[in-house]
C-alpha cells in the first residue's frame, strides 16, 4: 500500500483484482470456519449475536465505497480492498487465542495505519473509538493523499494525516502508539531493516502483511534461505515503488533482527509455488508482532480484576539500550518501593487491591532518568 504508483496501469489493475481474489478467498474460507462462527452459513445479524469483526469490516468497506463515489469517480480511489486483511488477520489471532482489538489498546490511546492509502483502515479504527494517525507519503501515495483527506472532511472525522518519507531518517516519526498497521509496505521500502528497527522502539504491535517468494522464476528455491529478492523497476506490477521481496526464511529474520517477536503468523495466495514478481503466483505472509526493543513498561490486565480477594497483573519492561534499570511501584502516592529490576523482564504484582491507585515506574540503573511510568487501576468483578 505504501508507496504506491500515481497512476493505475492495466498491470496495476490486474494485479489488485488477483490480490482481492486471494483475500476473499481467506474470507469465504473464514465464514465457514467454526472457530470463528461456531454456526455456518449465518450472518452474525441473523443469529442475534455482535457483529465480528470481519463484519463490520465489510459493511465498512461498502459504506466507504458509496462515500468515495459520491466524491470521486472510481479511478480516483486506491483499487486495492484495504479491508479485507481485517478477516485475515482476525482468524489469524482467534487461531492462538488474541483479539485485535486489545492489542490497539493501551496507555498510549493511539494506532497507526502506516502506508494508508485512502485511509480505509483508519476510518474504520476511528469509527471503533480508536485514535488514529494515517500515515503515507503524500509524493508516492496513489492520489497524492487527496483520497484521505477527501475521506476525513467528507466524514467529519478527526484522524490525523501525516505525509511522511518512510526512507528518509530525518521525516522518521518520533510518537509512540500501542499498535502499527503496516500492510503491504514492506516491499515498497528502501530499507525495511531501518523502518522495522525504528517501529520497534515506538510501538508495542505491529501487524504487518507483505509478499514473499519460495522461488525464483526459473523455479530456484528461496524458502529455505534468509534472502530478499531485488526486483527490476518494471518486473513486478510495473511498479518501479517495489523494491526486495522476502523469502518465508528471509522475512523471519529480518523481523527477529529488528527487535520484534512474532505472536502469530500465517501465508495465504500460492503457497507452494509463489514468485516475486508472478500475478499467478502471488503469496502474502500476515503477521502479528510485539517488541522487543521498546523501552517501556506495561501491565496486563490492567485494569485489573478483583473480587473478594486481591488481583494480580503481569509487569513487563525493557530499556532497550539504556542499560539496566529499576522498576519502582508508588501505592496511593507513598513512597517508591523497588519491584524489580533488569533490562528487561516479566513480574508478577499478586497484591492489588481494590480502592487503591498503584503506578509503576521504569528507571534507569542510577535512579536519575524516569524512562516510562504506568497506572495501573482495578475493575469490580
């Protein structure tokens, strides 16, 4: 999605129209797993139950659609259906027991939509209550970003849009947020082991969607090798924007080198044969990751249940390259009791109870730079 051609070839189009076919694949495969609907071939409205997410991701995507046409005519907007990695990445976390929407929550109170295109995607975060930044750089984006700003005043929506050179240092953003939306940028980067770093240290999640290769055209294999295949300028999509195409091997390092853990992971398109460059043998891998780098501390859950007896949350910490620290707790605004300390590390706090205020605080080894602090509050069960 970032960057993107400024103007739609037919190799474009096509290309889009073969990707949408991959993703509504997975969709149709997800509407008749019953992990996630325990009840095929029913809509969430016609069993009474909460619409999924999948759902209102859909009925987004056709909202938006009649929006931008009312605007624009439909060669203005971005072809790609941004939407539908929600379902992707939706029954990828039910797989190992996450909700997306957790994972965008946290003490930041903002996400990221990083290569955002029209903004879709940020538009139907803020529509869920969620804060959201929509980042794409204005000179490569596919309509000049004039889609999401169309989109904002058109919505009355309050996200906020920031034209950013992702292969320039100087423009890197410096906020954090609890979770980054970075899907399918990874091979329109210059040096994605820079951006993917950088991420790293300001951001909690990442989910992240890119394509990989298993092969070479004439048929050598890639999968087994920490490599990334450098395309020609006209070789995939005539998009001279795509830059270094993955093998499985080559994306899981360079996740692991940059300072992320993957929680979850999956392939979808042609998983056996797939290319670089090839629209008939297109393979995406969809990821869910956490930092290992960020400096900062976090409690789950917070707020955290208690009923009759005391509850319990799980502090982490990390101080990156600051060196060891120190992590203090302050209960009802006392003194600072020591926690615990390292440069990083998980800690369990089984004492709290309700009716009492409790921040944690994240210092350095001499005890003169706070690093990050967090409150963490109680929920009556």
């Amino acid at each position: 999605m970032f960057p993107t051609v400024k103007i739609l070839s037919s190799g474009l189009s096509q290309q889009a129209s073969k990707i949408s076919q991959t993703l509504g694949k997975f969709l149709v495969e997800s509407r008749s797993s019953p992990r996630l609907d325990g009840e095929s071939g029913k809509s969430s409205k016609a069993r009474g139950r909460t619409p999924s997410l999948r759902d209102l991701a859909l009925t987004k995507e056709q909202e938006l659609l009649k929006t931008k046409l009312a605007c624009r005519p439909k060669p203005f907007w971005y072809p790609y259906a941004t939407l539908r990695n929600i379902p992707v990445l939706e029954r990828l976390l039910t797989r190992v027991g996450l909700d997306l929407l957790a994972l965008c929550r946290g003490k930041y109170g903002r996400v990221a939509d990083v290569g955002a295109a029209d903004g879709d995607l940020a538009f139907f975060l803020e529509e869920l209550g969620f804060s959201v930044d929509v980042i794409d750089y204005e000179y490569t984006n596919f309509n000049k970003f004039d889609g999401a700003r169309i989109l904002k005043k058109a919505l009355n929506s309050s996200v906020t849009i920031r034209s950013i050179d992702l292969d320039s240092r100087g423009e890197l953003f410096a906020e954090r947020y609890d979770a980054v939306f970075l899907l399918g940028i990874l091979y329109h980067l210059k040096n994605p082991f820079s951006m993917l770093g950088r991420l790293a240290q300001l951001t909690r999640y990442c989910f992240l969607s890119t394509r990989i290769a298993r092969q070479t055209a004439d048929g050598s294999p890639l999968s087994k090798h920490p490599v990334a295949y450098l395309l020609a300028p006209q070789e995939c999509n005539n998009d001279s924007t795509n830059f270094w195409i993955f093998s499985d091997t080559g994306l899981k390092r360079l996740i692991h080198r940059t300072g992320w853990n993957i929680l979850a992971y999956t392939t979808i398109g042609d998983t056996n044969n797939s290319t670089p460059a090839d629209p008939n043998h297109d393979e995406r891998a969809f990821c869910v990751l956490e930092s290992r780098t960020m400096i900062g501390l976090s409690a789950v859950p917070n707020p955290v249940p208690v009923g009759e007896n005391v509850g319990q949350t799980i502090i982490r910490w990390n101080t990156a390259d600051a060196g060891p620290g120190q992590v203090y707790v302050c209960i009802d605004g006392k003194e600072e009791l020591l926690f615990a300390g390292g440069c990083q590390g998980v800690a369990t706090a089984n004492w709290i109870e309700a009716g009492r205020t409790y921040e944690f605080r994240l210092y350095d080894s001499d005890r003169t730079r706070l690093l990050d602090k967090i409150s963490v509050t109680t929920a009556i069960q």
